[in-house]
C-alpha cells in the first residue's frame, strides 16, 4: 500500500493531522524512508534509515500514535517533551493522542529537529545491540 493510500484511509477527523505529521517528518528527518508496515498488530506508517525502524505514525481505532526511536534512547528527550505534550499520554517510545491540541505541529516540529540530531546515536546503540 502507498503512503496516500493509507493517509487516504485514515478517518476524515484525522486526515490532516496525519498529514502534517506525516510531511513534518519527512521534511526534519531528510534520511528517513517512509513504508507501509505492520508493528504491534497494526498497519502503520514506518520511516526507516538504512532498514532501521525509526519512527512510526499510525492511526487505530481509539487514537493515534507518533512512534520515535531517538525519544526511547534519550531519557532528556523524553522528559522535555512529555512537558510540552502534557495533553497527550507517553509511553517510553510514544507519544499517543485523540486530538489535535494534544499536537500542536509546532511543538511537533520541535520534537522531530531533536530526534533527527539523534538518528546517529540510535543507529549506534543498534548495531551494538547486533553484535
């Protein structure tokens, strides 16, 4: 499945919010490579580098989710971040939301400039975890 195919099948309420999500990655995050993949029984957008699961974008039938490796790996960003998006719930690795003013795209925008100053750290820890 395409990438517009998926965001064409994303309930007409988060559509938008999909896709300004969905372009706001690939605009910070310039090495990524967006596929259509399965992860925790789900469909979802996944942007991979160089194979590498990075981030993830999916929309279930409760919420929708925003899904970073470099927020997993970086307790600061993590604590930074779960203060800014106070409306949304966070996981270790996900910020989870029902509501657009649960993502304001600037602060969006924010997050994904500091995750992608992390892909290379992550990149690391992965291939140490390979060996």
């Amino acid at each position: 499945m395409a990438i517009k195919d998926y965001l064409s099948q994303v309930d007409p309420a988060r559509k938008e919010l999909m896709s300004s999500i969905h372009q706001i990655i690939l605009d910070t995050c310039k090495r990524v490579k967006p596929e259509i993949s399965g992860m925790m029984g789900k469909e979802m957008i996944q942007y991979k580098i160089g194979g590498e699961f990075m981030y993830a974008l999916s929309s279930v039938k409760t919420h929708m989710s925003l899904h970073m490796m470099p927020m997993y790996y970086s307790a600061a960003l993590h604590a930074k971040y779960s203060k800014l998006f106070n409306k949304a719930k966070f996981g270790k690795a996900c910020i989870n939301f029902t509501k657009a003013e649960q993502m304001p795209l600037d602060a969006v925008k924010a997050l994904m400039k500091d995750c992608a100053k992390t892909e290379d750290a992550v990149i690391k820890a992965f291939e140490a975890r390979k060996k």
